[in-house]
C-alpha cells in the first residue's frame, strides 16, 4: 500500500515540476491549458515568475518528502494546493469566475498528500 501511495505523490510531483519548467522556457504553450492570455512586460514577468515558482515549489516540496522521509516537506504543497483551491471557490462565489475543472485535482492530491504524510513519512 506505501509503494501505491509513494507512486499517488510521485506522479504529480513530477507532473508539477514539468508544468514549472514548461512555464519558464514554453510560457506561450502552457498559458492557454490555465485559461490565460499572455501578458506583456511586468504583466508577463509576474505570469512566468509566479507560475513557475508554484508548480517548482509544489513538485520539488512532494520530491524532497518523498526522498528525505521528512512529514514538514509535505505541509508547504497541501498549504498551496488546498490554499488555491479556495482562491478557486472565492473567485467562483464573489468574482463570478467560471469554477475551474482543476480543483478536483487539487483537493485529492491535498488529500493524497495529508495520508501520505502520516504513513510515508519515516519520522513523527
């Protein structure tokens, strides 16, 4: 069963870390798979800035979790993961944004991430 659940972590850790290289070198090829229209100047800056940080931060987070056994690697994706998924429903609620399809993927891998936390991780 860890090997299922290391596997449930390692896929979208690796599937994060592409999407973040693929924000710093294809910005234009992956803006639109968001929904989004590149920006010009700061405007672009902030997207591939931003963007990339994210998705680096959330696969490199699962990874060194993973790796290291260490359950505080774990806490910083499911923080971002669970925080965007809110942002989501906020905007959804009061912005009148079109409810995104990727808070599904967000809530199981927060979820995924939380069990995967308490039995993978080889430390208390």
């Amino acid at each position: 069963m860890n090997r299922i659940l290391g596997l449930l972590v390692l896929l979208p850790a690796i599937l994060f870390v592409v999407t973040g290289v693929r924000w710093l070198v294809a910005p234009a090829g992956i803006a639109p798979e968001f929904g989004l229209v590149l920006g010009e100047g700061l405007g672009l800056s902030s997207q591939v800035g931003d963007m990339s940080g994210f998705f680096l931060t959330l696969g490199i987070c699962m990874l060194a979790a993973l790796v290291s056994g260490r359950r505080t690697w774990y806490y910083p994706a499911m923080l971002l993961l669970f925080l965007t998924a809110i942002g989501r429903v906020i905007a959804w609620l009061i912005h009148d944004a079109a409810l995104a399809p990727q808070i599904g993927v967000e809530i199981v891998v927060t979820l995924i991430l939380l069990v995967a936390s308490r039995r993978l991780a080889r430390e208390p």
